[in-house]
C-alpha cells in the first residue's frame, strides 16, 4: 500500500496496528492564555475518570516561583496538584478557596467555564 503525505494509515494487515500521526492530532494542552493579567481557574472532570480538577491558567510566575505558589495552594486545600504546561492543576472541587488564597495574594482571579 502507497503512503502519500496528505492521508494517514490506520491499519494495515501487512504490519498491524499502525500508532497514530502526531503532526496532524491536536494536543490537548490549552492554548495559551492572553496576557491580560487575569488568572483563570477551570473546573475539569472529562478524561479524569471521574475526579475533579481545577486548572488555573494565566499565572504571571515562572520556575520556582510557580512551584512555590503551587505548594502553598496545595497546602492551603489540603490536596494534591502538579504543574504542567504552565498550569496549575489542583485536585478536588476548591475553586472559592483557590479565589480568596489568589486575590490574597494580588491576582485578579476569574472563574472560566462551568
């Protein structure tokens, strides 16, 4: 079977299951924020299996200013999170916590999505 560059093999019976192209898959990270000083914290369950997740986006910290911030957050709800992409990820259902510790601390905080 030919592969030209416009199509994507699936599977094929000569060589099985074929991994999928990852040029063409769109990531699931988010696109990055705007820079308009506004943090944002999402409420996210799909994909999860079934757990909450507040992502908090739009965080103007870098390194270990992020992690610094991200360990008190964590402290201050009792959870766990992690960092990823420049997101912060934190387990369970805190968002009016995560508001007050955040505009506490001098961050203009928006609540975004559901």
């Amino acid at each position: 079977m030919k592969n030209s560059d416009n199509t994507t093999l699936v599977y094929s019976s000569e060589t099985g299951r074929i991994r999928p192209d990852k040029r063409g898959a769109a990531s699931r990270t988010p696109a990055a924020q705007p820079s308009d000083d506004q943090v944002r914290l999402r409420r996210e369950v799909k994909g999860r299996g079934g757990g909450t997740v507040i992502v908090i986006t739009g965080i103007p910290l870098e390194g270990t200013a992020l992690k610094e911030l991200a360990g008190a957050l964590k402290k201050r709800c009792g959870c766990g999170g992690t960092i990823k992409n420049g997101a912060l990820e934190i387990q369970g259902d805190h968002r009016e916590l995560l508001v007050q510790e955040l505009q506490n601390r001098g961050f203009r905080v928006k609540l975004a999505g559901g």
